[in-house]
C-alpha cells in the first residue's frame, strides 16, 4: 500500500500506493477462534494476549514502512520507527511528552532534507501529533512536506503524489496505534465488565427474594411471636404459619428451578451422576451456548425423564447425551444401549409440553438398535442484557480505509492522462467497492474479480496500474488459511516484478513496485484485522460476562436449594410438629421457628451474593435437632478437625442436603453423620436406615421417576460444589440402609463455583 519509490528518472521520491479492504476475507459469525489462525498460528482468542498480537501487528506493518526506506538508502528510518516505538509499546510510555515530539520532528526533517528522503517519512511525526494534544500541529506537517515537495519536485503533480501519500501514511500511523490502544482498553475492561453484569444479577436476585422469600420470613417470625404471645391461639396461628412457610418453599424451589432453567449444564452434571451410580458409561457431547432461557427448563425435563428411564431399567451400559444448535434452535438427543421397545411411555407428558413450546419430541430404536430420545425446541431464550457493543474500532477502520482507498486512486490518476481518467476511475471505483463490500466477510467472487481488475487493465494504463497488486496481496492474508495465504502472496509479489521486466522498468522501479505490492497488503491488512481483532475481544468480553451472569444464577439456584429450601423445609417441619403438642411444649418448637428464620434471613443474603461461611458443628447440631423432632434417632461422631472455611461449608451445604433427604425419602429411625480426617482428605458421611425399596434417598439416583425428580438438583448441586473444591460425593445403598459419603481435600481452595 504504502512503498517508497526508488529514485527513478522523471519521478519524484514518493510512494507507491495502493490497498485492500478485503482483508476480513473471514466469516465473523465463526468467532476469533477461526480467525486467529490464518495467521498466528491457531491460537484461540481467550488463549492469547489480544494486546499482543495487536502490538504485534501495528509492529510489522511500521517495520515494512522503514525498510521500504531503508532500501531507498535512508538509514536514518531505523530512528524513525525506534521513535515510534514509544506511542505503540505501554512499556515505553513514560517517554510521551512533547520532548518526544521534539526529537521526532528533528529526525523527521533531517532525514527529508539532509538525507533525501521523501517528504512521506514526515507522516510518521504527523500521525504522532495526531495521537496527541497537539494534534492541530499535524496540518502544519503536511503543509511542511508540501512546500518542501514543490521545491524538490518542481510539478504540480508529483508534489500532490508526495503529499498525499505523507497524509495517507499518517492516517495509518495513527490508525494502527489508535485501533492498539482500543484493543488494549477493551481486554482490560473484560473482567470488570463481568463483574459489573455479576453485581447488576445479585441486585435483581436480592430485590426478588426480598419481595418474595424475604415478605414470607418476615411473617413468618412474626407468626411465630404472636405464637407465643398468645398462647390460647397457638394452633390456629401455627397453622397460619405452616402455610406461609408452605408458599415460602415452594417458591423458592420455583425460584431454584427458574435459575437453573437458563443453564443446562446442571441437569447434565446430575445425569453423569445418576449414570455413573448404576454403572452405566456416559457420553457426552455439549454443542450448545448457553443461556437457554425457558427453553433450558424443558429440555432439562426430558433430559432427566430420559435418564431416569434408563437407570430404573437397569439394561444398559452406555448412554449418549449430545447437544446442539440447529436451524435456529437446540436439539437435545438421549440414546442407550438398553434393551427397549420401539415406543417409551416414560416421557408422560413431555411432547404435549414441547409441541406446545413449538418443538418436535420423537423416541424410538436408531439403525443401530439404540433407543433414542430426541427433542428439538425452537429459539435460545434471550441472552443476560449488557451494554451495547463499542464498534469505534469498526467505523474507525472503515473510515480510513475508506480516505486509504480514496488516496490512492486519486495518486494514481495524478499519473495518467487525460483520456484514460474515465475507464480509470470507473476500474478504481469498482475496486474501492468491491474492497469495502468485503469488509462484511469473505467474498471468493469478489476477490476474484479483483484479481482480473489487478492484471487485466495493466496494457492499457502501464506501469501506474502494478500498485493495485497490493489491493489483492492484502485480502488473501485473511481469506484463507496461512500455509495457503503467503505462497499467493509471493505470488502476487512475484507477478509485480514480473511485469515490471516486462514493461521494460528501470531495476529499481521494478524494485519499489514489488516491495509496494508487499507493503501494502500489510498495511490494509493492518488496518482491518485489529479492527476485527477489536470486534473479537470485545465479542469475548461480553460472553464473560454472560457466562459470569449465567454462573451466578446457577449459584443462587443452588444456594436457593441447598441452603435457603433446607431452612424452608425446617420451619414447616417445625411448625407442624408445633401445632400437635401442647401450648407449653410448643413453646420450645416455636422459639427454634423463630431462630431458624434468622438462619434463612442468612441465607438469603447468601443466595443474593454475600459470603455466608458455614460450621460443620453447628450444622450437625441442628441436623440432630431436627431429626430428633422427627423422631429420628441420632448419632454425631465429628473428628475433621480444623479445616479451611470453604471445606466446612460445602460439607456443611452436603449435610443439610442429606438431611433433608432423610426427612423427606426414608422412613428411617437411626440416622448417623460422621467425618474423620485421613490422607490430607475431609470425609462426611451421613447413614439412615428405612430406605424404601422403590426409591434411594439423600440425594442419590433413584430407579422411580418420582424420586429422580425430587433427587436430581440436590445430586447436582451437591456435585458442583464438591468438584470446585478437588471433592466427591459418592452414595452407597445396603438393603434398607444407605449412606452418603463426601470427600474434599482439607487444604482446598475455591476454583470457579463458590462453596457457599
């Protein structure tokens, strides 16, 4: 684009100009992992340092500008792009200041007027000026390389070639460092952009559990201390209270349930679960983003029916779960190796709901005899709202290389004569069209009529017409992969030299042209990948956030399960075990009501985002409290010790997990909760006895689908939590007895999903 001409006779120093929007050559809607490639190796984007490879870019298109003068015998360019390191390297940045400047201009002169060179080198001081304060001082610049081109020069048009390709260097001196910098800015800003969507979602949290959960609570306690203010009246207003604290539960479990609804990820964690229980070997292929939105509820429905089939069966050995997006939608596919019919009426009503959700549910055996469920639902659901995309890096880079584009035409028609403007302009036209139409994407036709309009006018308007070699160099740099993308360019380089022997060139013109054709596909290339590069961070960032987002409503459902639908369920048990004993022994049982609100006021604020550490005595404390209040007979035996505090509360969260199990699964009389300390290792188990034959309890897959239903969030939940921390849950059923064992190393550390 930008190439230093060679002195020549009856041409002034100047550049050879020419460009290429058709560097985007790439799909956006494929993603930075696919554009990265094609030059730097195959690296995804949330795996490199995006400054970087910016850096890097900006580096090598200022590297070609100076040895396109170096080649012109101008040694002092190697000070001139050392300067302009200081506006493109952070760590150089203590040297900006108008001393720079000083330095810059005296260099820039010295190099036009004492060494020869074009009055174009000066475009590097000016596109300084224009990344600064003193940016106004850049059309004095200009101004400068004009009168010192009409001097040197002597023509009209030979002083406008020279000055225009100064403006158009600066343009892109201070385009690259200014599209540098915005990448920069914009993978600084990604993590606090997730934080920010993080703080927004606990508000919304926070205002919905207090506007629900948190009014329920509230009536609660203050049930309980009319209770006991009024004792004549003490099963009537229990009674009133079980039904709030009723309503309470199932609203947060329907709290629960429309949180996890956003993320399939949960259920497909739980159905691993369920799977590697009955000895059934799971596959699974996740090919879907998330949030699914209301879409995710119903296909996490089919997706545990179908699982819960295929461990009450008890025939097979493999079950493959596969995911993915299609026309518009997401499929859901659930297929085994058990030994079935061709229908399965274990779905109950689940394709009445996913017709009327606008999908499609279909069973039966595939050609290789496995039973498949196969849903698809239409749409993703709508995505965590988030600031609108910054596109400055978009219009900054069309812009310019739209004045990119222009400039050269209009240097290339200063050189021809009056009777070839028109089919010139109309050729050059097209081109600008065509480069521009392709910054949407990749356009092979496109590029291929470029490419007849690189060589095919080159008879009729002579040498002028080789500098649009570098409009074609440019595009293939992003048109296709590396390995294929630099032999046609030094192909295309090639051809320039080529030609320019065969038009009969002096060397060193034939020189400048083919160094110009490299230069500028560089420099247009340049131009255009960092503002996708721009596109591409800003792209990741929001995606962190939005996972951030989704994460922190998987937390809250968990949290909402775990640890606020225990209290919940606690206060009901408690309320209804109150209204069936006398006044003066419902007492006790309404004044533990009323510390038990205290605990889940606690918990909500947990669930809405503030760190709520938990002890392992005072929870087993209150499971033996509660417990015993059901008639059930415990045994504590505590011998962890002292371990880190995210330890103690997710073993805590798995012991209140159990413990509801066992009130609400089993018939059970004696119930143990031990944890010992061995091999750096914390170990929890919770044992019952009772167990139904139908059904498995505290959390553990269960063969009956009413089980699997109640079971499967704990199991995922409890799952989650422990493998943040390096843990395990595993479940262990003898006969009527069954018993719940969770490991987690002593010294863990939180990872991604918090403990509490």
């Amino acid at each position: 684009m930008l190439g230093l001409r060679l002195p020549a006779p009856q041409h002034p120093q100047g550049v050879v100009f020419g460009g290429d929007a058709c560097l985007v050559g790439g799909d956006r809607q494929a993603g930075s992992s696919r554009l990265f490639p094609r030059m730097f190796g195959g690296t995804d984007l949330p795996q490199i340092q995006a400054p970087h490879l910016a850096r890097g870019i900006t580096l090598a298109v200022l590297g070609a500008f100076a040895s396109v003068y170096l080649l012109a015998g101008v040694p002092i360019a190697i000070v001139v792009f050392a300067l302009q390191l200081v506006h493109v390297l952070p760590v150089l940045r203590r040297f900006r200041g108008p001393m720079l400047f000083a330095v810059q201009a005296g260099t820039g002169f010295w190099g036009v007027l004492a060494s020869g060179a074009s009055v174009a080198m000066l475009g590097f001081l000016a596109g300084s000026l224009l990344l600064s304060r003193l940016w106004p001082l850049a059309p004095a610049v200009a101004v400068a390389a004009a009168v010192i081109g009409s001097v040197r020069y002597g023509e009209a048009s030979a002083t406008a070639d020279a000055t225009i390709t100064m403006i158009l260097i600066a343009l892109v001196v201070y385009g690259l460092t200014r599209l540098t910098e915005q990448v920069d800015q914009l993978h600084s800003a990604r993590l606090a952009l997730a934080v920010a969507a993080v703080a927004e979602e606990r508000l919304r949290i926070a205002a919905e559990l207090s506007d629900g959960l948190g009014r329920g609570l509230t009536m609660i306690a203050a049930g309980g201390g009319r209770a006991l203010a009024e004792p004549e009246r003490t099963a009537e207003i229990l009674g009133e209270v079980a039904g709030t604290a009723r309503r309470a539960l199932a609203e947060a479990r329907a709290a629960a349930s429309g949180y996890r609804a956003m993320s399939l990820a949960p259920e497909i964690t739980t159905a691993r679960a369920m799977l590697a229980a009955a000895g059934v070997t799971a596959h699974v292929r996740v090919g879907h983003a998330e949030p699914l939105g209301p879409a995710g509820a119903l296909l996490a429905a089919v997706l545990r029916e179908a699982v819960t089939e295929v461990v009450r069966r008890g025939t097979a050995t493999t079950c493959e779960i596969e995911t993915d997006t299609s026309e518009g939608g997401v499929r859901l596919r659930v297929s085994n190796d058990g030994a079935r019919t061709a229908e399965d009426e274990s779905l109950s009503d689940l394709p009445g709901r996913v017709a009327e959700a606008g999908g499609s549910l279909t069973t039966g055996l595939s050609p290789t005899g496995r039973f498949t469920v196969s849903v698809v639902l239409p749409g993703i659901g709508s995505a965590p709202s988030l600031p609108p995309d910054d596109r400055h890096a978009s219009v900054l880079s069309f812009t310019l290389l739209a004045v990119v584009l222009a400039g050269f035409s209009a240097k290339a028609l200063l050189r021809l004569p009056a009777g070839s403007l028109l089919p010139a302009t109309v050729c050059l036209g097209l081109i600008l069209l065509l480069q521009l139409r392709m910054v949407s994407g990749r356009h092979l036709r496109s590029l291929a009529v470029m490419a007849l309009l690189t060589y095919l006018p080159i008879p009729a308007f002579g040498e002028v017409w080789l500098g649009v070699a570098g409009f074609l160099s440019g595009p293939l740099l992003l048109a296709f992969p590396a390995a294929l993308a630099w032999p046609l360019v030094a192909s295309v380089t090639a051809s320039a030299a080529v030609i320019g022997v065969v038009l009969g060139l002096e060397p060193a013109v034939t020189v400048n042209y083919t160094v110009s054709t490299l230069v500028t596909g560089l420099v247009v290339y340049g131009l255009l990948r960092l503002a996708l590069l721009a596109e591409e961070v800003q792209a990741v960032k929001e995606e962190l956030a939005r996972s951030a987002v989704v994460e922190e409503r998987l937390r809250a459902a968990r949290d909402l399960h775990d640890l606020l639908g225990h209290s919940m369920a606690a206060i009901l048990l408690k309320c209804e075990l109150a209204r069936r004993l006398d006044p003066v022994r419902a007492r006790a049982e309404i004044e533990d009501v009323l510390e038990m609100v205290e605990k889940a006021e606690a918990d909500m604020r947990s669930v809405s985002g503030e760190r709520h550490e938990m002890s392992l005595a005072a929870e087993a404390e209150s499971a033996r409290s509660l417990l015993g209040a059901a008639g059930i007979e415990v045994t504590v035996e505590l011998g962890h010790g002292r371990v880190a505090a995210e330890v103690e509360t997710v073993l805590s969260t798995v012991l209140r997990e159990a413990v509801t199990n066992v009130l609400r699964h089993s018939a059970a009389r004696r119930c143990t909760i031990a944890t010992d300390r061995e091999r750096g290792e914390v170990r929890l188990r919770v044992r019952n006895d009772g167990v139904p034959p139908a059904e498995v309890p505290a959390g553990g897959p269960a063969p009956d689908r009413t089980a699997g239903r109640r079971g499967s969030a704990g199991v995922g939940n409890l799952t989650t939590r422990l493998a943040a921390l390096g843990g395990s849950l595993a479940t262990t059923r003898d006969g009527e007895r069954f018993e719940i064992e969770a490991r987690v190393p002593a010294a863990s550390l939180t990872t991604s999903v918090p403990a509490g």
